[in-house]
C-alpha cells in the first residue's frame, strides 16, 4: 500500500512517467529522426529502382553461378574485416591521406554503380531497339548454318537457299527481299503432309521428306545422289548415305554392297530417340555424327563394315549422350563457334564448337565438341540460376558485329535475348512475336547509315515459326548498355554514349564537391547513391537466404565492436574526421555545419555508443520539445545497406507469382522487408532518443529480417528459403 500511495503522490505532483519521457524525448528530436527515416527509405527505393539495369550476370559479384555459393559469401565478409584492419592500422600510423583517397576511389566506382543506370533510364530512348515486322515471306525453314548467317527453305515446290542480306536498306529489310543463293526443285510434289528436313554435311545437303531423299552441292544446290528410300532424317559423311526411318532404325544406303538385302547394314539407335522429333544433326567427324532429338542427343559412330547379326539385333555404338529429366523434353537445338574458345570463328578449324540444347523446362545445356568427344561448358554457368521462363522456343550462335565472337540467342516464352561475350553478358531483351511452337532464327547484316564511317553494322534477325515469317533489326546501339571493358577474348561490351558520359561527369563533379566542400547536403547526396549502388550490387550478387546469414552475422560483429572493443568507434570518428560519405547525417536545426564537427563525435558518446556501420550517434535527450541547432544524428551507411542487400536479394531471386494490392509477390516481399526495417529503425531510435544509443544492425537486421520472413513465407512457402545452397 504505502508503494502505491508513494506512487500516487509522485504523479499528483506531475512526475512524468517513462512512456511520457519517451515521447518527449522524441518529439524533441522528431525532425532529425524523420529525415534519416526518409533517407534510409530513399537509398532502398533508389536501389529498387536501378535494379533491373544490373540484373544480369556481369553485374553480379560471382556471377550467376556464385549466388548460391556460401563460400564467396564467407569471403566478402572476410574482405569487410580485412578494410576495416587496414583502415584502423592507417589511421594508428597517422597515414590519413592514404585512407581518404582510397575510400574515394572505392567510393567512385561504387557511386557509378547507381548513376550510370540513373543516367540510361532517364537519357536512353525508352522504346525498345528492336521490333519485328511480318515479312511476305511463305515456307518453312529447315536449316540455318553454323554461323546463323545462312538458311534454307522449304516453300512447298523448291529448296531456297539465302545467305548475307548485306547492302538492304536498314530497318525494312526481310528476307523476302533477298535473292536467294539458290534454288532446287522439289520433285514429287504432294508431300505437304510430310515431315520436311535438311541435314548439312561436308560441302552437301541432305534433304529427306519420309519418302524421297536428296544429296545437294551446297555450293551450287545441284543434285549429287538421291533415292525413294523411306526416311525421316538423311545425312551423309565420306561420301555415304545414312537413313533413319522408323523412329530409331539406322542404315546405310549403299547401292554397291551386295548384301543390303540383307540387312547386314542396320543397327539400332537408343531407345529414347525417336526420328519423329528430329532437332539437329552435325557430321562431326566422317565415322561420328551428332543427333539430337526430343529425348535424346549423342554422338554416334558411323560403321561402315558389314556386322554378321541380323535385322535388329545390332545397337549402334554411342560415343556421348545426354537425356533431358524424366517429363522433359528439348525443344531447340544449336551447334556452332564457342564464345569462350578464345578464338575468331572465321580462324577456327572444327575443334571447339559449342552444342547448346534448350528444354521446355526453360533450362540450357551446354557441351563442347573438342575434335574427338563432347564436355560439359563450364561457361553455361551463368545460366545455374534457370532464369529463363521457358520453354526455350529457339537459340542461335550468330555474330552480329562480324567481330569472329558469337553471341548466343535464346527465345524463351515471349521474349528473345541476346547474350554477347565469353561473359554472356545480356545486351538485347525484346518482345518476340507471338507463338508457343519452336522457331527458327538466322542473323544477317546490314550496314548501319548513322555509324557508317566506323563500320558498325545492324543485325536483321529473321524469325520463322509456323504462323509466318517476321524480322526485325537490332539497331547499334542498343539502349541499356553493359559495362564499358574488353572481356578476355577481345569483345567490347556496351558503348559509350551520351548517359554514360553524363554519369561519369556527375559524379566525377560529386568527388571534387566532396573533397573539397563536404557539408553534410554533400555527403548525404553522396551517400545516399552510394548506398543504393553498393545495396543493388551485393543484392543481385547473393540469394536472400545467404543475405540472411550475413545479415547476422554482420549483426553480431556490430555488437561486439561496439560494446565490447568498440574499435568501430574509432573507425566511425576517423572517417568523420576525414568527412567521408560513409554515413548519413540528419541536423536537427537550419545552423547545423558538418564541417566544423569534430573528429572524436563517436568516441565522445555514452560507452556502448554505435559504430560506423551500424548505430547512430544521437543529440542528447531534452526535457522539453525543443530544437538545438547544433545537434545532428548520425548513421552509417551499413545501417542501410545491409536491410537493402535484403530486399533487392528478395526482388532479384524470389519466383514469380501474385503478391498484395497488385504487386508480384517479389516485389510484396521486398515492401514487406522495407517495412520491417523501418519497424527495426523506430526501435533504434527510441532507445537513441532516450540517450541509450544502440547497435543499429541488431535492431534493423532483425526488423528486416522479420519482415521478409513473414512476407516471403506466407508467399513463397519454402521457395523463400530454398536456393540451392552449396559451399563452392
């Protein structure tokens, strides 16, 4: 009783309590604590924003294949404890001015990261660079060479073959205004019905209808050998001709051996091949072949002694192969010059050709022919993340600079993409025309007016499918550019126009404002770019569940180096000291200057103060709500990033699907991963406002955290957490 009298007298005399010491505090400091709100969500939205430029393999920090890998995780944080060792042994040996310009050229780069992409999305023509057109064109294409700068067609009565439009006006032209190389008559006309394929061979053609066959001069298109025996595909190697009738039966029509009658000439090939769903054939050597089909693709020996078994008992012998999973199926099919053999493709002899096998699944397979058997394409990596839509419609190895380096295209669902060096980098995502079935693709150029004196070149894609025929031009440049480097074989990607040189020159303006004006507009405008791209980088680099992890682990880092060896104080006033855009700073009055703050704010806060990365340094709590124009708060930018690591992670790497109020479910779970942040940041600042400054990742990994729990689960289920995790 007498607690609770004590306790009434205590607030009858007007003794606030806690809760009201709380919103006091609060209010005194609500202006700085609500700009550094806004700028926290500003940096993420920022990062949102600019995230489709760099989502795409060159941009990543491990590329596609390095975003399930803890291993580089573990390293990039490894890297975090050896800068900030570095920095604090510099600064003990009083070597200040290495550190500054250092962390200004780290900065450099990482503030290009956000204004590039800034610079395209508002400079860059926003219509995409690439449109089909219906062309009057009628036929089917059965063939497209090597080089995707050839094709044949089949148009009922007469075999076309067409080869480099060059020389057409650009933008209008489509292969039904070439001339074809030549032609060859069908003859037996009537067969519409039947299934139609061509198979290129050694200087030849071999075209089979399931009742007739033919053996084309692919100079001339001159008849060299034919016959009426049943086929669904044909082909030739040193001089012989190869059936395959019958789904799966292999032989060789040989007029000159006197025991085809036989059937000494007859083997079998492996159960899942089916003749029927034929999608490539490549004479590779004159005794092996490459055959791909629905469900099945191999290399097969080529026999060309008699066996002594009969009709059916004899398999053929299988030098490679390789079957898509149970209920899948291939569905395209290409062979041409490697990207990643280091070399021109017009100096290349028949060693490192590149086999690329599309699945309805939306997955590539890649596999190097290297003269004497197929490997696995290391390099397809970039494809581990299966982000292609499916099914694969169609792909194409074609040169479109005319460079000796291919590009692969692949057209997946709706949309066709090209990928360009041995990095693979995405320069060309446009809308393909409509369809579901498998198309054919050829790329031919054009001589681009706009860069005629350097020689640029315009590459006119004819698609084809079964609705009709369409082309379109990919103009030079295209907009959205990648990097500006030369990868090691010798591509140049991207090119330098106008958003880029813009980019360059604004924030090579930001530096020198920096260095030699660093008032806190300056440095918060500087950090706030290079906050979101450094968040959109690392975010695109890793999926959410390794973010996860190293968002505790970053937590727990924070923790013990701001309570227990607070060397991050020490690092927080060296960088202030240095009046470097590694923090974000929110005055509470208009007379606040950041020049004249001193280099120890940290240091001079309560023990257990925060840190650099992760804390803010908060004014002194007020008894009354009044304004000090001398206070300011402090956060450092790892404060933001890491919550924004999160919820550009969850945007990059989360499957499609409906999510809230209109949104995808990646981009709900990305809002929902914001919100818990600034759930985390009202939390931190309370205990700020009280004079109890905290560290910030505890509080704002957790609320984030949280927040992507909560939404992702209840979207994705399991599919917010499960990535494929592996060590390397």
């Amino acid at each position: 009783m007498a607690n609770e009298a004590g306790t009434e007298v205590a607030r009858s005399k007007g003794a606030p309590t806690h809760m009201e010491l709380v919103i006091r505090a609060l209010a005194s400091q609500w202006q700085s604590m609500l700009t550094m709100a806004l700028m926290f969500t500003v940096t993420i939205l920022i990062s949102i924003w600019i995230q489709p430029y760099h989502d795409r393999p060159e941009s990543r920090a491990f590329g596609d294949a390095g975003t399930t890998k803890a291993g580089w995780l573990a390293i990039e944080f490894l890297a975090i404890l050896v800068f900030t060792a570095i920095i604090l042994w510099l600064a003990k040996k009083k070597l200040d001015w290495i550190i500054k310009w250092g962390v200004l050229f780290i900065l450099w780069i990482a503030l290009s990261f956000a204004l590039v992409p800034i610079a395209s999305f508002m400079m860059d023509a926003e219509e995409q660079p690439f449109a089909f057109r219906d062309e009057p064109g009628a036929g089917e294409m059965l063939w497209v060479s090597d080089e995707a700068n050839s094709f044949i067609v089949d148009n009922g009565t007469h075999l076309l073959m067409f080869s480099d439009v060059g020389g057409l006006e650009t933008g209008t032209v489509g292969w039904a205004g070439a001339t074809p190389v030549w032609e060859h008559e069908i003859p037996n006309e009537g067969n519409e019905s039947h299934t139609r394929r061509i198979v290129p061979g050694p200087d030849v053609f071999t075209y089979c209808d399931e009742s007739k066959w033919m053996r084309l001069d692919a100079n001339d298109g001159s008849l060299i050998a034919n016959g009426t025996d049943p086929c669904e595909i044909s082909f030739s190697s040193a001089g012989l001709d190869w059936m395959i009738y019958s789904q799966d039966i292999l032989y060789m029509d040989d007029p000159s051996r006197s025991y085809q009658a036989n059937h000494n000439m007859v083997w079998m090939m492996p159960d899942n091949f089916d003749g029927r769903e034929f999608l490539l054939g490549r004479t590779l050597t004159d005794d092996s072949m490459l055959l791909v089909a629905e469900r099945w693709a191999g290399v097969i020996e080529l026999e060309d002694e008699q066996h002594d078994q009969g009709f059916g008992d004899v398999d053929v012998t299988v030098l490679w192969e390789f079957s898509p999973e149970t209920d899948v199926r291939f569905t395209a099919a290409t062979f041409g010059h490697s990207p990643w053999s280091g070399i021109n493709w017009f100096d290349a002899e028949d060693t490192d050709r590149l086999l690329i096998i599309g699945s309805d699944s939306g997955k590539l397979n890649g596999f190097t022919w290297n003269g004497s058997g197929m490997e696995n394409e290391e390099h397809m990596a970039f494809n581990e993340r299966e982000a292609f839509d499916g099914p694969i419609r169609g792909v194409m190895l074609a040169d479109d600079w005319r460079d000796g380096q291919p590009n692969l295209w692949v057209v997946d669902g709706d949309r066709m993409r090209m990928f360009s060096g041995s990095w693979m980098v995405e320069e060309l995502t446009v809308g393909a025309p409509a369809g579901e079935g498998v198309v054919g693709l050829s790329l031919h150029t054009v001589l681009n007016e706009a860069w005629a004196e350097v020689g640029y070149e315009d590459g006119v894609v004819i698609f084809a499918e079964s609705e009709g025929w369409h082309s379109g031009v990919a103009h030079t440049p295209a907009t959205e550019p990648a990097y500006i480097f030369v990868d090691e074989s010798g591509y140049l990607i991207g090119f330098l126009n106008w958003s880029w040189i813009v980019a360059i020159v604004l924030s090579v303006v930001l530096m020198v404002l920096l260095t030699l004006y660093p008032e806190w507009y300056v440095v918060n405008t500087v950090g706030i770019l290079t906050g979101a791209g450094v968040i959109t980088i690392l975010g695109v680099s890793f999926v959410p569940t390794l973010i996860l992890f190293f968002m505790v682990a970053a937590a727990v880092y924070d923790a013990y180096a701001v309570y227990r060896s607070k060397h991050m104080l020490d690092l927080a006033d060296t960088m202030i000291g240095l009046k470097l855009p590694i923090l974000l700073v929110a005055p509470q009055g208009k007379g606040y200057s950041f020049l004249e703050e001193g280099a120890d704010v940290m240091s001079a806060a309560d023990d257990g103060g925060p840190g650099m990365e992760a804390g803010a340094v908060p004014m002194k709590p007020l008894p009354q709500a009044e304004s000090k124009s001398g206070d300011a708060l402090f956060m450092g930018l790892g404060d933001v990033i890491f919550p924004g690591m999160l919820v550009i992670s969850a945007l990059t790497f989360l499957p499609e699907g409906a999510g809230w109020f209109g949104m995808s479910l990646a981009l709900t779970t990305s809002v929902g991963t914001l919100i818990g942040g600034l759930v985390g940041y009202f939390v931190l600042m309370t205990y700020v406002a009280m004079g109890r400054p905290q560290a910030g990742l505890p509080l704002l990994n957790g609320g984030s955290i949280l927040g992507y729990l909560v939404a992702g689960v209840i979207l994705a289920g399991s599919g917010a957490l499960s990535f494929g995790i592996s060590l390397f």
